[in-house]
C-alpha cells in the first residue's frame, strides 16, 4: 500500500482513498503486519459489491446440469451464486482485489463476462458495474473503519 493513497479496483473503475495519509503510514511501518491488515480491509469492502452483484445477476429458472461428454463444465449452478471476489493483488505497488468475471475468463461462468460487456449480437446487461457504483461509497467506509480498528483508533 502506498502511503499517499490506496485504491482498490474492480473492472475499470478504481477508488482512492485521500485523506487517509496518516493511517496508510501507520499501517505501511507495521511491515507485514500492517501489509495484512490492508489486505483484510480490501476483501472485506469488496462484500457489499459481490452480495449486490450476486442479488442482481440474472438468473435462469433452473441451471443446467451437464448433458453429455461435450457439456461437462456446467454445474448446475447460477452465475449469481458463484461471483467470486479475488485475492489481493498488486500491480504497479497498488493492491486490489477483482469482484465477479474478468473478460479473460474460462470458468464454467464464463458466460458472465457475455451479460456484463455484451457481445456483436447480445446487448450487454451489467451487473457488477452497477453494483459497484451502488456501493463504492460503503467501500470506502468499509476500509477506512477497518484500517481504523486494526490501529486502535
């Protein structure tokens, strides 16, 4: 975590902590420690962006079970009950952590990545971008209180 600002990213959007300069400080000279601390507070302020993706994704009346050799990645479950929120990542000394399907995914919920972005044929129909924007100001309450009770303060 850099000490002038955090973000945490899901898709293209990103959100930056300001203001924040004293307790990033704080928790990057608790070394590993505090390196910990920051990662519990990214997946915690993802949840509320996963549980409102998982309510608004659509759903079919009844998943499909596998139909043959050829069908063997169907699960019988929903999109909706399988959006994942990622380890915590690192790019460029930002960490972050991926709520839902990335568009490079292979998983059996693949077709996500469909709905989310559309296709040359299917018009898009987002989920988590939305559930995203609903909620990036909890996000952010989310990480500063947990930065906040990890510190004592």
């Amino acid at each position: 975590m850099k000490s002038t600002q955090g973000r945490c990213y899901r898709m293209a959007a990103e959100i930056e902590l300001r203001g924040m300069d004293d307790l990033l400080a704080r928790i990057e000279a608790m070394g590993r420690q505090g390196s910990s601390i920051g990662n519990a507070a990214l997946k915690a302020a993802a949840q509320p962006v996963q549980q409102d993706a998982s309510a608004r994704a659509p759903r079919s009346s009844s998943p499909r079970l596998p139909g043959g050799k050829s069908q063997q990645w169907r699960t019988g479950q929903h999109l909706a009950d399988n959006i994942r929120i990622s380890g915590v990542k690192t790019k460029d000394g930002i960490k972050y952590v991926l709520v839902g399907i990335e568009k490079t995914d292979n998983s059996p919920y693949f077709y996500g990545k469909f709905l989310e972005w559309g296709t040359s044929k299917l018009a898009a129909r987002p989920f988590l971008g939305p559930a995203y924007e609903r909620n990036k100001e909890q996000v952010v309450e989310i990480i500063k209180q947990q930065l906040r009770e990890a510190l004592g303060l």
